[in-house]
C-alpha cells in the first residue's frame, strides 16, 4: 500500500510526524485532499482541520490549522501551520469565549486595523469550534 509521509509544524512544535494513507485540509480555493504521489503543489491554507488518515492503524488524526502554507511533494506533505494544536487539545469553551471576545472587539473598533485584527481572529475562533464538532461527530 503507498502512503506519503506528513509533518504539521507551529513556530512552537511538532505537532504530527508520519506516514498517511490520506490527508485532507482547507486549501486557499477550498478543500484539498491529498493521495501518495501527489503533483508537487505549494499554496496558503486557511483555519481550519487537517485530517490524516494514518497508514499504521487506519485512525483519523485531527489537527486544527489558524493558517499556513502547504507543501506537497509525490512522497512527502508539509504543513507550515501559523497556529497548530492537536484535535484532542482542542478546548470548545475558550474557544466560544475567544469568539465573543472579537465580535466584541469588532463592534468596538477604533481603527480599520482594529477591526481587521478582531475579524481574523473571529474567524479563526469559528473555524476552530467548526474543526471541534467535526471531530466530536467521529
């Protein structure tokens, strides 16, 4: 059976090393999904899981994303993750918490800065509470 190796890397850690039979994550244009032998391919990707399908057991391993860059080669994926943290790290209530607080900071924006950095991390709080009921209906 072919498989491909996967790194996801944060500025702080390793956060998955191993071979994959499958890997899924939210592409720039949307969703890719990522087989061995894979055409080379480097694009940015936005908050979001990242799915792997592990080739030793079989099991899905769920890594949130707050963005990055992927890098695919035939045998090898890479993913350069702005913020990574393992699907079972995942902590729903200071996620919803962290999501109040920006559409908070939103309404109170005093510059177009402001509101810019409040929007983002919005939306990386919504897609990360959007990557923990994926992975609580497994």
């Amino acid at each position: 059976m072919a498989t491909i190796h996967v790194d996801v890397v944060s500025a702080e850690e390793s956060i998955f090393t191993g071979e994959a039979k499958f890997v899924a994550l939210p592409g720039e244009a949307g969703e890719l999904g990522i087989l061995p032998k894979h055409t080379p391919l480097i694009t940015r990707i936005k908050p979001g899981a990242v799915r792997i399908e592990r080739a030793d057991n079989g099991e899905e391993e769920f890594v949130f994303v707050a963005g990055g860059i992927l890098e695919v080669q035939p045998d090898c994926v890479t993913v350069l993750a702005d913020t990574a943290i393992r699907g079972h790290d995942l902590d729903e209530a200071k996620a919803v918490e962290a999501k109040r607080l920006a559409e908070e900071a939103m309404k109170n924006a005093k510059s177009d800065i402001d509101f810019a950095r409040a929007q983002s991390e919005f939306a990386v709080m919504a897609a990360q509470i959007a990557a923990i009921s994926k992975l609580r209906k497994k």
